[in-house]
C-alpha cells in the first residue's frame, strides 16, 4: 500500500464512519445490492413478493410477534428465503423463545446468511439478511439456547417454510 492510498483509505473510512453517526448513509444492504447474487429493482420485487414480503425483506420492516405463521410451527423441514429460494434454517435448530417470532440457535450454514451492525434503535443490534439475495430475515442476539447461545429471530414473511415431506 503505498503512502497516498493509505492516506485515501484513512480518509475514506473516517468520512464513513462519520457519515455513519450522523445517520446520513443508506442501510448497507441497499447500498451494496449489487454484491448479492440475486439482484432485482424494487419494481421487480413487488411482483414476486407480498406486500408484507417486501416490507420485510426490501425495507428490513418487522412482523407482528406471535401473528405469524411460523412462530408456532414445530413441523420438520426447511426454512427458504421467501425472496430467492435458499434454504437458511432447519426445524432441527429452531427453539421456542417465547418472543412470538420464529427462532433458531443457528442457520443451515454460515455461508446462507450475513451480517451487519443496525443503529435504527438506540443501541447497536446485529441484523441479518440471506447471502444470497440481500433480503433482510431479522437480527441475531445472544441470549440463545446452548449450544452456540445464538437466537436468530426471523420475520416468519421473509421465510418459506418446505415440510420434510415434500422433498
Ligand atoms: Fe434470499
């Protein structure tokens, strides 16, 4: 690296990270849609996803708790992305945390998901979104079951539940 990209790069992080503070950035994942392999406008979306799809998955809303249609489901299967189809979380990782949304201690792998900090509230939460499309899913904390002490908390609209049977 030389001296003046260094420079650059400092430069560029700390505008960044004042940019950030002062909440004048874009949510992350809008801004960088175009890492994700699946990639749609928003007007080719809407055609594919519900209204409450989209909100969730497009515009990282959140569902009501408990008037879901995952929550209560203890059905062995696979939990898909409701956007592009990836299989993100098994039934054998999903728990009853008494939150109203469905939750999982881990997802089908590391790889399904990703990751990024969320100030929208006071304090700093972890948001997560499917690897594959950008689609938000919910956040992740960690007041989970053992073994990893993970909770991944879902928008059941942002999923697409396939019971075991139908494969
Ligand atoms: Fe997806």
């Amino acid at each position: 690296m030389t001296r003046r990209t260094f420079l650059k790069t400092g430069l560029t992080l700390g505008l960044g990270i004042t940019a950030k503070a002062l909440g004048i950035m874009p949510a992350q994942a809008k801004e960088s849609g175009r890492m994700f392999q699946v990639t749609k406008t928003d007007e080719e979306w809407r055609q594919i996803l519900t209204p409450e799809q989209f909100r969730v998955l497009r515009q990282e809303g959140t569902e009501r708790p408990f008037a879901n249609k995952y929550d209560a489901n203890k059905d062995p299967g696979t939990y898909h992305c409701a956007g592009c189809d990836l299989p993100l979380f098994s039934s054998d990782s999903k728990y009853d945390s008494r939150t109203g949304w469905p939750s999982f201690w881990k997802p089908i792998s590391e790889k399904a998901i990703g990751t990024k900090t969320d100030w929208k509230l006071l304090h700093p939460r972890t948001e997560v979104h499917c690897a594959r499309c950008g689609g938000h899913l919910g956040h992740v904390f960690d007041d989970g079951p053992p073994p990893t002490g993970l909770r991944y908390c879902m928008n059941s609209a942002a999923l697409n539940f396939v019971p075991a049977s139908a494969r």
